[in-house]
C-alpha cells in the first residue's frame, strides 16, 4: 500500500512538472534567454478564457482586459489576442520594453479571413474610455493586428481610438502600430474643442517628454471624426523640443470629415505611401482642415501618398506645409478632387518669435494633381485655388509639378490657378519660383499674386486660355502631349509601398510623348531629389518640364 501510494504521488508530481513544461514550452522564445531576461507569451481569449489562469498556454489563456491591464511586462514579452475575440473596455497594459526587445502585442487563431481586417481580435470603449488602446508613459513596445473602435452615445472631444501618450517621462523609444484597424470613433468634430481622431499621439510636461522612433503603418482608420493621425507636441519654438524618427507609413484613410495625418512638432518626419480617400462631408461651417500637413515641423518628407475627395469647409486641400515649419518637402504624391484645391502653404504673419519662426524653405516638387479645386460651396466665397499661398512665405520653391484642371461644373466656381494672401494683413510671400510646371487647363483660369514679393514664374507650360500668364515673354504655350489624357480617375488600386507610382495604369496615362515640347526643355534645378514621379532617375544634364519624363 505504501509502495502504491509513493508511486501515485510520483505521477501527480511528474505530471504537473510535463504540464509546467507544456505550458512554458508553448511560449515563443519563453525558454530563450535574451540579456538575461526571460520572456513570456501570454494568451487572451474572451469566449473561452478564464482570468484564474496563468496565460501562459492557449488552454490556459485569460479572458478579461481587467488581468492583462493589471500585469507589468517586461521586455520580450508577448500579448496575444485570440482572434474573433471580443472585449468591451480598454487595453491599458504596463511595463516597458527596450528597442532590442519590445514588449509585443498580436492576435493568435486567425484563419485566413478574405479581408485583412477582417476576424481580428476586437476591443471596444463603448465611448466610456478616452481610447480603446492606450499606451500611457511606456516605450519598447510593437502593437499589431487589433481592431479598435470607440463609439459613445454623444461626440465627445479627445475621444481617440488609439493613444499613445507620454507626460514628464524622458525620451520614448521604440513605439510602432502596425495593422490596426480603427473606425467609428465620434469624437467632436469641433476643432476648438479638442477634436477627436483615430489615432492619438502626445509628449508633453515640464519635464521635456518626446519620442525618439514612433512608428504608425499598414493602419486602416475608418469613419472616425474629427481626424485620422494627430500629434501633439511642444509646439512653440521658446520650448522646442522635437520628436525625432517618426514615421507615418502605408496607412489607409477613408470617411475622414477633417484632417488626415498631421506631425506636430517634429524634426525630420516622413510621411509616405498613406492614401485618403471618400471624405465625408461633415465639419460644420467655420472648420478648417486638409489631407497630410505638418505643422511645428522642420524637414518633414511627404511622399508618395494620394489625397482625394476632401471636403472641409475651410481649405480643403489635399496637402499644405503649414505655419512654423522649416524645409518640408511634399513630393511624388498625387492629388485629386479636393475641393480646396491641390495645396497650401501658409504661416500666420501676425505670430512670431518665440514662437512662431514662420514658413522657410518649402520645396513642392514631381506631383500630379487633377480636378483639385471643386469647391461649389458659396459659404466661403467659392474660394480654392489650386495653390494657394498665404502669409508671409519664404524661399518657396514649385518645381516640375503637372496640375490640371477639367472644365469648372458652374461659372461661379473660383478658377483661380494660383492665390496668394496676407493672412489677414500678417504680411505676404517672398521669394516665390515656380518653375518647369504643367498648367493643363480645359477652363479659363487666372493667377492672383496679390502683394507677394519677389515671386518668378519661369518656363513652365501653359495649355488652355488664361487671363494672365506670369512668366511673360519665357512662358511656353502648348499642348503637352500626355499620352492620354484621362480626367476622370475612377476606382484605384492598392498603393505599392515598394514601386510607388511606376506601375500604376491611371498615372502612366500621363507620361509625355515622344514629341511632347516638354522634353528636354526644363531648366536643371540643384537637388532636385534625383528622380521624377514614376521613380525614374533623372538626367543630370537635362530634364522634362511637368512631373514625369
């Protein structure tokens, strides 16, 4: 009896070691030592889970957002989420990772769904929470594949999907969304009153916070009001401290009312291969906004996105290098059917130093834009120019962009190609060149320089009737000869995030003929970024008037 009984306490003690082993083994790299830190998986599943559990086993995986929460990660370590899974409240979860080896969180059990949205793991604010996900005063992490929504009964402000913020921390390091999707989140579509947006990010407090590598790509932002991606960030230039690394990338935007994605307080920011499109018509009347636009930004690169179908009351544009910013670089986009127009470029005169150092050295260049500035709209006096310039602007520069321009549906509608302002007597542009443009107008159409100083127009092409031609006698009057001329965009494609646009059946449309009188007839610009629109290298003794060679 006493052999028998040592026997089965044998059993149970081996057995619980093999189910420990299991349960460990399960983990990916739990048994890999990385810098001496052990790292964990952890599983997360609301219909089958059980918060009594130690997570670390799909078996023995948890259930609430309540027991994830209340854990400090450790850097390695995992969070997967079951997909299908449905969870009502915030994710919230603590500890912080290292470059090296974030903290990551991903979705488990998804079967190949038709979409890639589609089945994932989804949590839900219920509009009873600031955002879905949040990631408060935390680094080192990578957040992928969730669904995130944030829906109350009324629009409240600062009502976000996704947040990521810091407040007296230091230095973030390392923070990346990738895959989200984010939709119906109705915060107030009231800029004043602190909008709302899909995705959030903040540094702030006396103790100088910033992120040193935050990255948002792959994210489709749906039906969320009052914008897609938005930074805040010290701002004024008396207490400039700059994001550095920051990367927006590959994002999709679509039944956005207000702005797109906008880095706020950054040095060195790129923004490239996001697309938005199917605007809504919401923002009331005295709410202004635009499709991607720094501002409080130096050396920003914005490339290779498309903006379509904005709407905003006020501006409406598809691009703007905004006020307080120095050097940014809108270049390789395409632009269509904005109803303010392609771009603006803009500072507030009347705000200075220590805060404001004003809009120096903006470089537009290789960009398509069609049927931009649609605005029939009479609130606003019909007012959208294809570019509009307003403020005190310096040493701006538009160089090898093709704008062109359907026949307007109204004659009330503004025709205007170019617009230059004072914003409200704060001063106006200096040092304006446009030069080796496209201007293909079906319509009549018209310039409106205004007091702007030193502005050159200088061997662009102009095809169409305008009142005025600002190049004078250097002007080239002429058809350009694209190799098809397709004013109606249509139905687009997904954006390649490795080719651009080189492939796109809709832009090619528009290469030049091999007896286009815009060969060879450019005037070579110094770094003038080395290639054209469809990502072809460019002579270094000769090029194209327009966008493409």
């Amino acid at each position: 009896m006493k052999r028998n009984l040592c026997s089965f306490i044998l059993a149970v003690i081996l057995s619980g070691c093999a189910t420990y082993r299991a349960d460990v083994e399960s983990v990916s790299g739990a048994s890999e030592k990385t810098k001496g830190i052990s790292s964990r998986t952890y599983y997360v599943d609301s219909q089958k889970g059980d918060d009594s559990n130690n997570g670390l086993s799909k078996r023995r995986a948890w259930k609430s957002l309540d027991v994830v929460n209340s854990k400090t990660y450790s850097a390695g370590d995992t969070i997967l989420f079951k997909a299908g899974s449905v969870w009502k409240g915030q994710l919230k979860p603590q500890g912080s990772g290292t470059t090296e080896n974030p903290i990551r969180i991903d979705q488990y059990g998804n079967k190949k769904s038709s979409g890639r949205y589609e089945g994932l793991p989804r949590i839900d604010a219920e509009g009873k929470f600031k955002a879905a996900l949040m990631l408060y005063n935390v680094q080192g992490w990578e957040v992928r594949s969730l669904e995130l929504t944030n829906t109350g009964p009324e629009d409240e402000p600062r009502r976000s999907g996704a947040s990521v913020e810091i407040f007296d921390f230091g230095t973030a390091k390392h923070i990346i969304l990738d895959g989200l999707f984010v939709h119906n989140v109705n915060g107030s579509l009231n800029k004043g009153k602190g909008g709302g947006q899909g995705i959030y990010l903040s540094n702030g407090g006396s103790t100088k916070s910033r992120f040193d590598g935050i990255i948002v790509e792959n994210c489709l932002i749906k039906q969320c009001q009052r914008n897609g991606i938005i930074q805040e960030a010290y701002w004024e230039r008396d207490q400039w401290y700059p994001n550095l690394n920051v990367v927006f990338r590959g994002n999709l935007l679509e039944e956005i009312p207000g702005d797109g994605i906008v880095p706020i307080g950054c040095d060195g920011a790129i923004v490239e291969y996001n697309r938005m499109r199917n605007c809504t018509r919401l923002l009331p009347e005295g709410q202004w906004a635009a499709g991607i636009w720094p501002w409080s930004c130096d050396n920003t690169i914005i490339q290779f996105n498309e903006v379509s179908d904005h709407k905003a009351w006020g501006d409406g544009q598809g691009f703007d290098s905004d006020w307080n910013c120095q050097n940014t670089i809108i270049q390789y986009n395409f632009s269509h059917d904005n109803e303010g127009g392609f771009c603006l470029i803009c500072t507030d005169g009347k705000k200075k130093m220590p805060e404001n150092i004003g809009n120096i050295g903006t470089i537009v260049r290789y960009n398509l834009s069609i049927n931009d500035g649609i605005r029939n709209d009479p609130r606003w006096g019909y007012h959208s120019p294809t570019f509009h310039i307003n403020g005190p602007c310096k040493d701006t520069q538009i160089y090898n962009n093709t704008f062109i321009i359907p026949k307007k549906a109204n004659d009330k509608m503004d025709r205007t190609i170019v617009s230059m302002g004072d914003w409200e007597g704060g001063g106006w542009s200096e040092n304006t060149v446009f030069q080796n443009n496209i201007f293909y107008v079906e319509d009549t159409a018209d310039n409106e320089l205004g007091g702007s100083i030193g502005t050159v127009f200088l061997n662009n092409l102009y095809y169409g009737t305008f009142d005025s031609l600002p190049d004078g006698k250097k002007a080239i009057t002429a058809d350009p000869k694209f190799k098809e001329l397709m004013l109606s965009v249509g139905e687009r494609g997904a954006l390649s995030t490795d080719k651009g646009f080189s492939k796109d059946p809709y832009i090619l449309n528009f290469r030049l003929q091999k007896d286009s009188p815009c060969i060879g007839k450019g005037i070579m610009i110094p770094d003038n970024g080395g290639q054209d629109l469809l990502g072809r290298p460019l002579d270094k003794d000769s090029c194209c008037i327009g966008a493409m060679e």
